[in-house]
C-alpha cells in the first residue's frame, strides 16, 4: 500500500532583478523585473508502507524543497501530493499526527530546559494519555540508549545524545511516516552508527516509512536499498541502489601486495594505477578486462595477495551527478 504519492510535483521561485548603481535601484524600486528560479520539476514517486529509501542529490538540487512541500512546509507551484492520504500544505491535524520531519541542523528542544520537559510539552500538543507517554518515552528513550541524560539541560548534552533527544522527540506521536533531512549531519562515527542501528529497528518494529537524505553514504547504504536521485530539480533515478551502482562502474579495484616493490612505469603495463605504497599497488581495471588483467598480473608478478573490490559508492554517485543529466 502506497503511503506517499507524488505526482508532477514542481516548485518555481520568483527571484527579483536588480542592476547595480542608483538607476538600477530606481528601476527596481518603481518598475521590478522578475525571473524564475526552478527549485523542483515535474517530479513524480511513490513510496510503499514500510520502506526506508534514500533521496540523493547535491547541494541545491532540490532535495530539502522537496521534503518541505511533502511535510506542507511549503506549497507547490504546481503537481499532487498525498501523505497517507492527506494533502500536506492542508495541514489537517491527522496528518500532522501521522508524519515527522527531522532536521540534522535544526533542534525543537529547548536549550536551557532538561530535555524531560519538552517531551512532556510535546506529549500535550499531541494529546497523547499520560500513561502511554510514559510507557513509549521508556520504550525509545531505552532504544536510544539515553535515559539517563535525559533530566540534563539540552545545553549539556553531547551533540550525538541530543541528537538522539531530537529523535525521541519526534517519535514520540509513533508517526507513521519519516522524513529525515541529515539526520546524522556533524555526529562522529560511533554516534552514525547508533543513529542507523536505531533507524534500522524502528522501521522493524513499528514498519515506519522513512524518506531520507544524508551526505554520508553509510547512512544510505546500511538503511536503503531503494534510492531516489535528484538533480537540478528533476528525478533522474528510481530503483535498486545495487543495480544503480553496476551500472555506474564501469571498472573494479585491483588490489596487489607485492613480494618487491616495482616501479610505476612497470606497474602501467598491467592497467591504471590509482596509487603504490611500497609493496601494496591499486589498479582501476574496467570490468571486461578484469580476468585477462588478473591472469596477467599473477602470472607475470611475484603476488603475496591480490583482491577484487568496487570502488567506493561515494565516487560512483559523484560521477553520477559530475555527469550532468544522465540517461539512467
């Protein structure tokens, strides 16, 4: 059962034109020209009930527009939304009961206060029965990992603990529906990885949808197989993030220890050399040439070990987006 749809989805921005110097102020104080600024266009998905997929795309390519219109933040200019069957910018209040927007750079606790008091305000603006409060707040607090800091002023917590506060937060009201904009955005490793485990078992738990962006990679390939690609405000991929990668690598890494050292001039001959620490050399080899290279290398070099790898998913969704409009 689809629990977001989206159809034609397009926001267009009036931007207002001024020339430099006294005229040009007189000119836009009296007779202001405009042009538009395309945000997003003709954008078009549908996400299932229970799926966690990533919505990839770089800076200003549309992304954060995007989930503002699919929370009601913001109006479309043109196109269709419904949110479990709500139109967001109506902001019915059992829409509103229904979905979550959290924002790695933002914060809804208040800074002074311990973060116990804003979950008990948040508790009273959703209307949620003291005893059921108190039963999730121990169920995700437990979760998380965070009930003892969470009588501590906001202001005292680490960012990874208030992050995880922020959170329970807005959980809180058991959303069906996720929208996470960097959620894990400046958390050191360790707290990345709490932030996924616990995204990881609230979906399971609850079968929460969760739309979400990050520009950590680690945060999509642990939680999403389905990605969603934006560029310049057009969806250019949705599917599998598995077959996107394949198709987007067009070669393999070739790792080598060496028994000596060889030259750089000597290591060419075997195919790209990406770089040589001492013994250890790492070739890019194109896929159809892979066997050919392997059977070359260890036939015609003395190798303590050798592996086959993929490159690094952050470069191939770079190379995606350095490619401008791609025909996927």
């Amino acid at each position: 059962m689809s629990v977001i749809d989206v159809k034609n989805l397009s926001k267009i921005y009036k931007v207002s034109l001024k020339k430099p110097g006294l005229q040009g102020t007189l000119n836009h104080f009296f007779r202001r020209t405009y042009r538009d600024v395309i945000a997003v266009k003709d954008v078009s998905f549908t996400i299932n009930s229970g799926e966690i997929v990533g919505f990839l795309g770089a800076n200003g390519a549309g992304k954060t527009t995007t989930l503002k219109m699919l929370t009601g933040l913001i109006h479309p200019s043109t196109g269709e939304v419904k949110i479990v069957g709500y139109t967001p910018f109506k902001r019915h209040p059992k829409f509103l009961k229904q979905m979550s927007l959290i924002m790695g750079q933002k914060q809804q606790l208040l800074w002074d206060l311990p973060a116990l008091d804003s979950l008990k305000i948040n508790a009273a603006v959703y209307e949620i029965p003291d005893n059921i409060f108190h039963k999730r707040l121990q169920e995700l607090a437990e979760m998380l990992s965070i009930k003892e800091q969470l009588t501590q002023p906001v202001r005292k917590l680490s960012l990874g603990q208030r992050m995880k506060a922020e959170l329970l937060a807005a959980l809180l009201h058991h959303p069906q529906v996720l929208f996470l904009d960097e959620p894990t955005l400046g958390l050191d490793v360790n707290s990345q990885a709490a932030i996924r485990s616990f995204l990881k078992e609230y979906n399971k738990r609850y079968e929460a949808t969760i739309l979400l962006t990050s520009h950590y990679m680690a945060d999509i390939t642990a939680l999403c197989e389905r990605v969603l690609l934006i560029h310049e405000g057009q969806l250019i991929y949705d599917g599998n993030l598995e077959k996107l990668v394949e198709k987007f690598t067009p070669y393999k890494e070739v790792n080598v220890e060496l028994s000596s050292p060889l030259s750089s001039e000597k290591l060419a001959h075997y195919g790209q050399v990406e770089t040589v620490k001492g013994q250890e050399v790492r070739f890019l080899v194109k896929q159809e040439n892979l066997t050919e290279t392997i059977a070359k290398i260890l036939a015609q070099l003395e190798v303590n070990d050798l592996n086959v790898t993929e490159p690094p998913i952050e470069e191939v969704v770079s190379q995606i987006f350095s490619q401008g409009n791609v025909d996927i």
